[in-house]
C-alpha cells in the first residue's frame, strides 16, 4: 500500500486574480464552518486563507453573501458557527425532530441548567444550597449527554469535587454568542424566575 499524502493547501493562490481569490478564501471558510458541529476559532480559519489576510473581513463578506438565506454565520464565544437562522425553527421542527433534545427539558431541568450558567464552576453541593435539595446524578447526567454541560475544575476544597460549567452547544442551543447575554440576574428576580434558586 503506497503512502498517500494530503495535498498541500495553497493558502496565498497566487495564480488567481484578487476577486478570485477573495471568493475563494470565503469558500473555504463557508465550508470548514458548515463541515464543524462546533465553534470554529478565528485563528483556525486563517489557517485556510492566505497569510495577513482579514479573516473577520472575509467573515463579513460572507455574512452579507448568505443575505436572505436560510444559514447565517454567528459568533459564538471565541469562534464562528454556521447556523439555520431562527425564523427557520418551526420549519424544521415540523420536517423532523431535530431540537426535540431541548424541547423535552422539564422546567426543573432548565432552572438546574441556568444556575449552573449563571454560578459556574459549580459543584453538586453548590446546586444544593441553591435549591435546598441533592440534584441527582441522572439529572447532570442528562444535561451533560445533551452537550449542554462539561465537568470545569476541580473544586479547590477537600476532596476537591467535580464542578460544571456550560458548553458552547448551550449557546448555540439558547442562541447566545457568550455568557454575557444572559439575561440579567436582577430581571429575571423581577420577573419572578430565581436563577440563584
């Protein structure tokens, strides 16, 4: 068996006119973006364009170039998603069950999922004195499995117990392009939802 090697990408294309070139460096990032199932950093696009090209120049010409489509790019912490836009949902609800992972979050489940994105990294123990009650392990189990949380540090106390954290996915999932948009602590409190139980 003869060894294959990956072709080596031409990052500057050279042998193209500058609107060529421009075209296809917007190209390459539409397709890494819309091959990952996550966030995709700014420093890895500009591994596929050419050297000292703006990737966040690129990444506006080509948010203007899906203009009245059905995907649209959006931030997501330090990265880029390409994503169905919103009013698009219910279409794709009602062709299949996508999504139905969120939908069948029980409201127990979400006031877990918000305190541990408002207060993380936080333990067990943590979502205990919040809610007055062990939160069991089938219940972190389920918002770990769904992507929606990851274990963080561990706790700098005895025994040093795990803590969790969201994840990108709870972004995508909530629409959020950080943790800065939640919603402010003091609005919900008037609004009757207590995210610190």
């Amino acid at each position: 068996m003869k060894d294959r090697k990956e072709p080596v990408l031409d990052r500057e294309l050279d042998d193209l006119a500058p609107e060529l070139r421009w075209r296809e460096w917007m190209r390459r990032i539409e397709a890494v973006l819309f091959a990952s199932a996550a966030p995709v950093a700014t420093a890895d696009l500009a591994r596929v364009v050419g050297q000292g090209v703006s990737v966040d120049l690129l990444l506006e010409d080509l948010a203007a170039d899906l203009d009245g489509r059905a995907f649209e790019i959006a931030a997501v912490n330090d990265g880029w998603i390409l994503r169905t836009r919103t009013a698009y949902a219910p279409a794709i609800r009602a062709a299949s069950q996508l999504g139905a992972h969120l939908v069948d979050l029980g409201e127990f489940e979400i006031a877990v999922l918000a305190a541990i994105a408002y207060r993380q990294p936080i333990t067990r123990d943590g979502l205990k004195d919040i809610f007055g009650k062990d939160i069991s392990r089938d219940l972190i189990g389920r918002l770990h499995d769904r992507g929606l949380i990851s274990t963080g540090p561990r706790s700098p106390r005895r025994g040093a117990p795990y803590t969790f954290v969201t994840t990108d996915q709870f972004l995508v999932a909530f629409d959020l392009e950080s943790l800065r948009d939640l919603p402010d602590r003091e609005m919900l409190t008037d609004a009757g939802l207590h995210p610190e139980g």
